[in-house]
C-alpha cells in the first residue's frame, strides 16, 4: 500500500468556502451535513484539550456501506477546521499510495478501518489525557466504579500491542481486529479509538469514556482502594445506557448549538 514508485490513485476533493458544495460527491445535503457534524466534533475536541498537537484524527464515511470517507488534513489544529477543509478520500486499497495531504497514521488507521470495517461509520482517534494514562497501566481495565464508566463494562477492546507508530496497512488492520465487535478501543501505551454509525454516537461515547477514565484515574490517585460495582450493577447500568442513541444526539445539538453562538465558522 505504500510503495512509493506507484502513482498516487486517489481522487482529494477540495469543498466550496461554504455551504453544500457543488462538487461534492453526489450525496448532496447529506455530505454537507457530515462535514459540519465532523468539524462541530474537531471544534469542540479542540475545547476539550484532546488534540495531540496538530496530530490525531476523525474521519466519517459517506455511506453506511463504506468506502469514501471525510478526514482532517494533515497537521492542522482541530480549533481552526472548517466543514469545507476536510478532505473527501477514498478507502485505500492495497495498490493505493498515501495521498500527500494526509498524515501517514490517518491513512494507515483510518482508511485501513474505513476499507475493512464499514460498521465503523464514524472513527475517532486521540490521546486524551486520562483514556491515555489508563491505557498506560499493567491493568488497563475500565473499571465500573461509577454510572458513566459502567456504561463501558464488558465494552472496551484493549490493545496490548503497541509497536511503534501506526503508519503502515498491517497495523491498521490489527487495530481493526483488536476492536472486533466493540466500538472502544483502548490502544496500550497510545491513546483510545471510538466508532460510531454517526458522529454524535462516536463523539459521546469518546466524550464519556474520557470522564470515566478521568474518574477512575483521579479515583487510582488517591491512594485508596477503589471500590468497584458488582457486575450485576454494572451490566445493568451499562444497558440502561442504550437509547439508540437518542442521547448522544441531544448531546451532539447542544454542542452545535454552542459552537453555533460562539464560533460559526466551523460551519462553513
Ligand atoms: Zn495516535
């Protein structure tokens, strides 16, 4: 996938300044509003200090099937990404070259995803600090200690397997098979990936899984046992959670409905 004597055989669509582009790919509105839930979720990840840099990245497929998808260029800050600077690319397949105007991790994980798993609609990837110290410890778990971090009992995949940066198809495709069924994935000593069959779905989920991790990390820092709930308790909790996603959507129009006020040019 990465030779580099082949020519590049991917098609990077630049959108209009604003509003639904012309030359967008046939999804007309809908695409639009993709690009303006993804940057809504760039914007406010910036406002929540997740951003690693100009590093890290979220893509969303166009189709619930797969295949094209949205992402964040390479080396941007999260803070300033509009709807129409997010580049429109294809799910790589194995004779494809790394576009230039993507970084080398985003097209080793995310596309690798985006071509293998197309249940993975909507695929978040950062270093958050507290999902990030957790996924440092021996024991990683995600322990139900609260109802927002029983929401994830029995849920996270974790990846014990960190190699180096993920800048190749192989590692891509092992991170899509250490996820499996889940849609978290706390990747060891690295960070944490969330997937979603929508923005709002994958943004609430990371949202949530951070305070957890925060909590449980903050928990760990006292020095006192920590007391864990039964898995009765937690299984229960964590069912209670499952609204078919009518809370992550409340949620996710608040958070527009915000940026909407304060800063609109995510938008455009
Ligand atoms: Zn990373």
């Amino acid at each position: 996938m990465n030779a580099p004597d082949q020519a590049v055989d991917v098609r990077v669509e630049p959108a209009a300044a604003s509003g639904p582009p012309a030359a967008d790919t046939g999804q007309g509105a809908d695409s639009w509003a993709l690009r303006v839930d993804l940057a809504a979720a760039f914007r406010m990840a910036a406002r929540l200090g997740w951003q690693e840099a100009v590093a890290n990245h979220f893509s969303v497929a166009l189709r619930r099937a797969g295949g094209e998808f949205l992402i964040n260029p390479r080396w941007r800050s999260f803070a300033s990404l509009r709807a129409s600077d997010l580049l429109l690319l294809p799910a790589p397949g194995p004779a494809d070259t790394i576009p230039p105007e993507i970084d080398r991790t985003a097209w080793a994980i995310h596309g690798t995803m985006h071509a293998q798993l197309p249940r993975a609609r909507c695929i978040l990837h950062v270093h958050p600090t507290y999902a990030t110290v957790l996924s440092c410890l021996r024991d990683a778990t995600l322990r139900p200690i609260d109802q927002t971090s029983a929401r994830f009992f029995r849920r996270v995949a974790i990846d014990r397997d960190y190699g180096g940066m993920a800048d190749n198809a192989a590692e891509g495709l092992r991170l899509t098979r250490a996820l499996g069924d889940r849609n978290v994935l706390l990747m060891g000593n690295h960070g944490v990936l969330v997937v979603g069959d929508t923005v709002a779905e994958a943004f609430d989920a990371l949202y949530h899984v951070e305070r957890a991790c925060q909590t449980l990390v903050l928990a760990y820092s006292t020095g006192q046992p920590v007391v864990t709930l039964s898995d009765e308790v937690a299984e229960s909790t964590a069912r209670c959670w499952e609204d078919g996603g009518a809370f992550a959507r409340a949620h996710f129009a608040a958070i527009k409905q915000r940026l909407d006020i304060e800063e609109p040019g995510y938008a455009h």
